[in-house]
C-alpha cells in the first residue's frame, strides 16, 4: 500500500477518511476470475468428485444461470458441452443433466439461491449456489465465511447485474480491428461498454440483463459463434474499495476456492474487488481514460474548486456537499482535512489565492471563512436566505457572496462584524432577478456575478455598480474563472461561452452542444479543450475548444454530474456527482503523475 505525505497539517481530530484511495499492485497468484467457465463444483452428491458428476453439474449451472438448454442460444452450455465431450463423459449422461436441468426428466429440486456477504470490513461478495437444501448450504457458507472474518449482509447495491459476453479475439495483426467490429456489432444489440483482459485473448462485452441474447446473437453472426467463450448474466462490482492490502486479497482469492471447492453448493462468486486484475482498454490500444475515486461525502458533491498553484508545484482541492461538511485534499486527491460548523448542504467552498483561507456559503443562511491549515472557522456571516457562491478577493481582505436573496454581499474581514456592502446600490436592492449561481472575483477592483435570470454581470467594486452585462437567453447553471486564460467559461442551456475576464473588446465566442451541461472547464495550458458535466446523464465529455466536437466520452459516475474543473497544471480534472463521490480523471493516461504511476488503471482507483 503506498502511504501519502499531508502536505498541509490534519486539522481535525477524527478524520473521515485518511487516504480516500491508493495505488495497489495485487497478484493474485494464478486465480482467474473472469474466463472460468467450468465452476469447480460437484453436483448434488459433491462427495463424489468424479468427473462424470462434475460435468453433470457444470451442465446444469450453466443452463440454469444461461436461462435456456439450447447450446445454439447459450455460448456458455455450448462451451461446457464441448469440455465435457473432451472429457469422455458419456453421451447419455449430459442429456440427462440437459433435461433434468431443463425439467424434462421431472422436476430438478435444486434451486438457484443468491447469498450476500461483507469480508474485510468493506468488501462486498456475492455467492450463488444451487442447493436442494437451504438450511444445509447456509451452515456451510457461514461456516466459511466465519474463517475469513465475514458476515451476511445484504451488499446487492455494490453491484450491477449485466450481460456479459466473452469472445476470444487472437492476438494477430488485425485485432483491433477485429475488435472494432464486434463491439459495433455489439452496440446495435444494446453492449454498452467492453473489457480487454490482460495477458489473454479475451475481450469481454458488457450490455444490460435484458439485452444479452439479442447481444450474443449479433456477435455471433458477426464471428460464427465459433469465438464466443461464454454468455451470461453476471454481477459486476460498481465500484472496487479505493485501498486493498494485498494480504486481504489474497485471503479474498483463498476464501473464494474455499466456497467453489467446499460443500457448500457453491457455484458462482462475484466481489468488488474482482477487477483489481483486469485491465481496461478500447480498440486502439491507447490507455483508457479511467478516474480515480475520492470518497469521503456522504450525499451529491455541489462545487467542487482547485486552488492555485502553490510555489513547490501542488495544489489543493476543496468540495462542497450537501452533507454539509466542505473538504480539501491535496494534488493527489488525499484527504486533508474537513470544515466542521455548517448545519445545511454547502454550495460553495473556494480557497484564497495564498490557500491560507477557505470561504464557504451553506443552505443554513451562512457564509463563512476558515483557517486553511487548523479547519477553524474565523468568521461567520449571517444572510436572510440560501448562500449559492461565495469569492475571496485577490488579497483575501474581503468576501463576495451571492446567493437566493438575488443580491450580492461584500464583508470586509479585518471588519467582520461591521455590517456588509451591497452591489448595486443599498440592501434591499437586487442586483438579479433570479438567483445568483456563481461569483467570482477576477482583479482587486472587479467582480463578476451569473444569475439564473440569465445575466453575466461586471462590477466595478470602487463604485459598486455595473460596468457591462451579457445576457444569455438561458439561466446560467455554472461559471469557472481561469486564472491562466483570464477567461470566464460559463453554461447556459446547451451552451458554453467563454468570455474574457475582463470588461474588454477582446473576442467571446460560444459553442452550442446537443446536450444541456450542468458544468463546464477549458483546459488552463493548452485551450484546445473543454470538459463538461451533465445531469442528463452520468457521464463526462472532452470537446475540441474550436469547434466543440466531442473527442471522448467518459463513465464511472453512478450519478448526474453537477462540477467539473481542470487542475491549475492541466494535469488531470475532478467531477463531483449525485452519487457522493469525486472523481479524478487524468488528462493524459498512461502517464507518471501523483498516484498514476505510468501503469494502466482498471477504472475503479486501481493502478498496476
């Protein structure tokens, strides 16, 4: 396990989380978990470990778990068909396993039971069986699991049950090719996403439940079916634990032998940290983008803001939550510290120029600003209704906020308990006719507000009046002040607009994109591209600055996306969603950078 230096002190006493996920170089000693395709499982009688009554029941798992008894419709029966011919079993007795698999013998007593269980502290398993008795397999599971320190627990929400189809795809020289075509023939019949195996020929196909016979036929007439390994409906972990000692998961690989081989009518295992030996690919060979997971928040991530680039090269980053507890990690993700003092869901949390200060607004009517280095909370400013935005000035001398009252506040903090300054005239005048969703503070004498009635507004602090205002024919939903670019990007609708920061003539031009994004940030080096999230869906997009073409699309969040940012060094980027977690995506895969050690990742945290 590779332990991370605090850059900055741990400023409270009981934190959440220490590491929020770690590199993990795990092998599991020769345990393939994702191309066995005959269960090592004898049948009813398992005492009898003959290999006529192996492949009896190797032929019934997979009827019974394929859903049919026709070799034609199921890859996998067809596979354990071939392997038990191979064997010598007599043809007489894989038609009877067919047909009391299939009911045609009279009714099969055995049923297809489904068991959760919690190993490790954090690690989910799912264990199916087909038992005649249940009281029976329930002792010998325990039995089992209590060797391994694990317990029955429901744990069905870690996963996702999909169809999975494996085809063998050699390694010549029109693989990717090859590749390609499966996967596009896949994709007309519902396949969502593949897996290239490591060290195999294997390459898994993954589509929903319902759609895996059509998915299976598709790529059969593509391939003559003579490739396909096994069709079949699997659990596939949602998420894996974003840190393994590799002692644990080799206790993991023994335990799962130990149900499979015992008598306890095992048939099937799953975990979530299954995929800790695979690794993801797509038909290029290039390295796939895969995020890395920072947990920590227990309810949807709101905003999330990178500091600046501090003089040895870091950063830090701070979310805000509904949870109501806003956090910063360090460059690599690792959790720093938690502000503890909100009572609602924290919209807001941005860190001074110097990151000696925090400000953050909350739906508890507050705005307040902390000690970046103890967590201490320093002031608090009280408002008459939600705090949406909140920006520190260049100095860190005063605060700006914005929020459901449609009006914008200025707090002087050598002054906190003075009352504060209004934009735009006295306190009970608007500066929006909606709600203000951003501001920030572009230079000492410049502020600029976004509200949901569609108004980009400049502020001339010296004055506290307008200097000029862009109107958008949508209420903006997010605005990102680039400090590199000097640039403000904003989403509106289904457009991004990148404005200077500045009250310029410098050029402003906007893209329209086929989906509304709830967020967007430009790449602060290069400005060839953007990012954006989306709550029409859960996924991430990569679009070409200059013409807004989408150049990848991105999954990993069980949510909508509601912020998305770049890191100050264009390093990689952060999305937070309604699923409570952060997620790390690195701008160039494949390369060294923080926990990204040159290696490819599995798409779960977990890097080789």
């Amino acid at each position: 396990m590779i332990s991370s230096q605090v850059l900055r002190g741990v400023f409270t006493k009981k934190p959440l989380f220490h590491r929020c996920f770690s590199q993990s170089h795990i092998a599991l000693s020769g345990h393939n978990k994702w191309s066995k395709i005959k269960q090592k499982k004898g049948a009813a009688d398992i005492k009898k470990s003959n290999a006529y009554a192996k492949a009896a029941r190797d032929i019934i798992v997979a009827i019974k778990t394929g859903g049919s008894g026709d070799p034609v419709k199921n890859a996998t029966l067809a596979n354990v068909l071939k392997a038990a011919k191979a064997s010598g079993v007599p043809r007489d007795n894989i038609e009877r396993a067919i047909s009391r698999a299939t009911g045609e013998a009279g009714k099969d007593s055995s049923a297809h039971v489904v068991y959760e269980a919690m190993v490790g502290g954090n690690i989910g398993v799912i264990i199916e069986c087909l038992t005649d008795n249940s009281t029976r397999t329930i002792h010998k599971l325990r039995e089992t699991l209590n060797e391994y320190s694990g317990r029955f627990t429901p744990v069905k929400f870690l996963f996702d049950k999909v169809g999975r189809v494996q085809v063998s795809v050699p390694d010549i020289d029109n693989r990717d090719a090859r590749i390609e075509a499966i996967l596009d023939s896949a994709s007309t019949a519902g396949g969502e996403d593949f897996e290239i195996l490591e060290g195999t020929n294997i390459v898994e196909y993954y589509c929903p439940s319902e759609s895996l016979e059509a998915m299976t036929k598709a790529i059969s007439e593509l391939t003559g079916g003579e490739d396909i390994v096994s069709s079949e409906d699997i659990f596939r972990a949602k998420d894996t634990p974003g840190e393994v000692e590799e002692s644990l998961a080799e206790e993991i690989a023994e335990m799962r032998e130990a149900f499979l081989e015992g008598e306890g009518d095992c048939v099937r295992v799953w975990t979530t940290i299954d995929s800790l030996i695979r690794i993801e690919g797509d038909s290029t060979q290039k390295t796939k983008t895969v995020p890395l997971v920072a947990p920590g928040h227990t309810r949807p991530v709101t905003h999330l803001s990178f500091s600046v680039l501090e003089d040895d090269g870091t950063y830090l980053l701070a979310s805000s939550c509904k949870d109501g507890n806003p956090m910063i990690r360090d460059w690599k993700g690792d959790w720093i510290g938690t502000f503890i003092g909100h009572k609602g869901a924290v919209w807001s949390t941005k860190l001074s120029l110097d990151c000696s200060r925090a400000a953050t607004g909350s739906a508890d009517f507050t705005a307040k600003i902390w000690d970046a280095y103890s967590g201490n909370s320093l002031h608090s400013f009280p408002h008459n209704h939600i705090v949406r935005s909140v920006a520190l000035s260049p100095t860190a001398e005063h605060l700006l906020t914005g929020g459901q009252e449609k009006k914008a506040r200025i707090f002087h903090l050598a002054r906190p308990d003075a009352p504060p300054e209004f934009l735009g005239g006295e306190s009970n005048t608007t500066c929006h006719d909606g709600t203000i969703k951003s501001v920030v503070w572009t230079s000492e004498n410049i502020a600029v507000t976004a509200g949901e009635d569609g108004n980009l507004k400049w502020w001339d602090l010296r004055t506290r009046q307008t200097v000029t205002n862009v109107k958008f024919p949508n209420p903006i939903t997010s605005m990102e002040h680039s400090i590199q670019t000097q640039r403000i990007v904003l989403t509106s609708g289904k457009t991004v607009a990148f404005i200077p920061a500045l009250p310029s003539t410098a050029q402003t031009y906007s893209l329209d994109l086929p989906y509304a994004p709830s967020s967007a940030s430009l790449h602060p080096i290069l400005q060839d591209r953007f990012v954006t999230g989306s709550i029409g869906d859960q996924w991430v997009r990569i679009h070409g600055a200059v013409d807004g073409e989408e150049r990848e699309v991105l999954k990993g969040h069980h949510g909508p996306v509601h912020c998305i940012e770049y890191s100050p060094d264009g390093e990689m980027y952060a999305s937070g969603s309604e699923d409570g977690t952060i997620r790390l995506w690195q701008t160039t895969p494949g390369k060294t950078y923080g926990l990204w050690q040159g290696g490819n990742t599995n798409g779960n945290g977990i890097m080789h």
